[in-house]
C-alpha cells in the first residue's frame, strides 16, 4: 500500500469576517490576522500546524480576494497555492473548488481541512490526531471528523452523535458517526453533554478526494458539477473565467448541510487537543493570560500603559494610549487609533449589533 504521508494536503478555509472581535477585527484584517493575546496571530499559528504536517507546496488556502495579500505577507507561500472565490458563497463550493485544484495535482491526495481562526494546542496532540484522520481516510472507505468531547453543555456549536468503535482500528479510538444535530437549546445540550455519546463539531475534516468527490455526487450533485468544471478549468486561460462563472451562481451552502450531515460513511475520531473558536471578546478572554487580579491587559503599540486600582476581571488592549481602570469589574475594553469599545463581558454578543448599525448607517470607514 502507497505511503499515506507521500499524499497528504493541507487546506486552509480562511474567510470569515469576525464580526463580534470589532473593532480590532476590520473587513481588511479580520480576527485570523490580528493579535488577540500579544502572540502570533491566529492565521500564522495555523500556518505553522500545517506545515508541521506537509511540506509548503502541499499547503493551499482558499479565501476571498480581500486577504490574498495578507495571506501572502504572512503565510510566505505561493500565490498558486492561494485558491481565491470571486465572492463568497459558503463553504461547501469553496471546499470542493479547493479539493478540485488539489486532486488535480494529485489524484489519490488526502486533504486535511483546517479553519484559520482556530487556537489549538499542544501541536504534538494536533498532529496525532491528524496523522491518525489522515491514515483512515486514505485506506478506508470513510470520511473523516475529529470531534471534540465536550467540557459543559455549549449551544453555539453543532454536534456529532458517535456509535460504534470500529474495531479494524487498532492505533486510537474511530466511531462510527450516528447522526449530526444542529445548534441545540440549553436543555438539549445539557442532555448531550450527560450522556458522553455526543462530540463537539468543530469542523475539522479529513477525506480522499475519490471519495469525497463519491459523496458529493450524491449529496449535492450542483456542487460536484460546478467543482469538475473549476478542475477541468484550472491552468488553462479559461482559468479565472471559469471560477467568476462557478461562483456567480453556485448553491450558498455549507460543508457540514451540503455532505457531512448526509454521508452514511462518516466517522469520528476523539480530539486529544484543547480546542476554541476564538468568536467573541468573551472567548478571548477565557483563553488569554490573566493577572492575579483576573485583568488580561495586551499591550499592541509602543507607548500605551495601563493602571489599574481595586479592578478585576476585566479584558484590556490597548495600543498608545495610557488606559486606567477605577473600581471596574468584568468590562472589556478595546481602544484602537479610530474607536474605543466598552461593555461588559456577558454583553459581548452585542458587538455585532454595532456593526450592523455601522453598515446601515454607511459608516464604511469604522469596518
């Protein structure tokens, strides 16, 4: 049997806006390229789990025409192995578009499908799990989904109800996927959390393009077509013709609706890795370094200070201004050259609020 590891691909998804980490995440430099925690950003911490896997030139990004610079200037690789949408259209045609150009490089390659605004770690347990996917998914007849076992019972993320351990595995746990659920209500996901049968999803695929490409003819046989007409485009002066054309008009709709939802194949292999989708300030928060008053202060200019009297909790960046906190409790405070945000961390989710008002009101230079 060909070595697995001689076939393996890295896609990054790298589109989203991130709306609710306004305003240091702008349409230009969204929450992926900035720095949340006074670190790498989160994009550059992806790259460098991609290429703890495969080589650069087995590393492709599919994004949106507004990032290709950033992507460029700070991922450092090549502008062929950046698969741009000419507007978006949800993940699934950009997914299968992406997974089109890469079989075509290599028809047996194994794709492993990773988000750029995720905070992962320890690498050592990423890239276990990872190579664990990619070995199933190449010499089985599955697709793959690494889940996450859930810590307390979340509403905001989908879930994956797993069945049987396949027992022709012998190296690490894969079950068999029973059914997927949607985002549920409290109730339920207190019921899913008590029953340890249910895995968080968090998106992260693994699949050989034969195969993928199976479930795609038979669950959204539109998205399969328009991906076979990018393959057969790509190269070739009709290149970006062809890519405008498919993307005009392809279904809106998401990887996990368009095939993983429906594929009676897949399977699911337990994260070992601590996981989070950094979504809002909230987040950033609970995930960041904090003193030993719980104040989580970074620092992103040259002359920016911060004093704090009798104040905990409290999420602070700043960049050159001096900041000070009196008497304040659990706020998150985001001052940038052209905005100051203020409000407190259970109210977070109403940042996204701002910037629709922001949107209709025109204010273009604020987003």
């Amino acid at each position: 049997m060909p070595d697995f590891k001689k076939h393996l691909f890295v896609l990054i998804v790298c589109g989203g806006s991130g709306t609710r980490l306004w305003p240091r995440s702008r349409q230009k430099t969204p929450k992926q390229f900035i720095n949340l925690f006074g670190e790498k950003n989160l994009f550059k911490q992806t790259i460098e789990r991609a290429r703890s896997l495969v080589p650069d030139e087995r590393i492709f990004v599919s994004t949106n025409a507004d990032y290709v610079d950033e992507i460029l200037a700070q991922g450092n690789l090549s502008l062929r192995n950046i698969i741009t949408e000419p507007q978006p259209r949800n993940t699934a045609i950009a997914i299968a578009a992406s997974a089109a150009v890469i079989a075509k490089i290599d028809p047996q390659a194994v794709i492993i499908n990773l988000w750029s605004d995720n905070l992962i770690y320890p690498l050592e347990k990423f890239v276990a799990n990872s190579m664990q996917a990619a070995k199933v998914a190449f010499t089985g007849d599955f697709l793959v989904a690494v889940g996450l076992k859930p810590t307390f019972p979340h509403t905001g993320l989908g879930y994956i109800h797993a069945g049987e351990k396949l027992t022709e595995f012998e190296n690490g746990e894969v079950f068999k996927v029973k059914e997927f659920k949607e985002k549920p209500d409290l109730k339920t996901a207190e019921m899913f959390y008590q029953s340890r049968e249910y895995y968080w999803n968090i998106g992260m695929y693994t699949w050989q393009v034969e195969k993928f490409f199976k479930a795609c003819a038979k669950y959204a046989p539109k998205i399969f077509q328009d991906a076979m007409k990018i393959q057969a485009a790509w190269g070739t002066k009709d290149e970006k013709k062809v890519f405008d054309e498919v993307f005009s008009q392809a279904e809106e709709l998401s990887i996990d609706y368009a095939i993983s939802e429906k594929a009676d194949n897949l399977v699911l292999i337990p994260a070992s890795f601590n996981w989070s989708d950094i979504g809002d300030w909230q987040v950033v928060y609970e995930v960041g370094k904090k003193d030993k008053n719980g104040n989580m202060f970074v620092k992103l200019g040259e002359k920016g200070e911060v004093y704090s009297s009798d104040s905990k909790q409290n999420l602070v960046q700043f960049s050159e201004r001096l900041v000070a906190l009196v008497g304040v409790k659990d706020l998150v405070i985001i001052d940038t050259p052209d905005v100051l945000l203020v409000c407190q961390k259970e109210k977070v989710q109403g940042v996204k609020k701002i910037v629709e008002t922001l949107k209709k009101k025109g204010k273009k230079e604020f987003l």
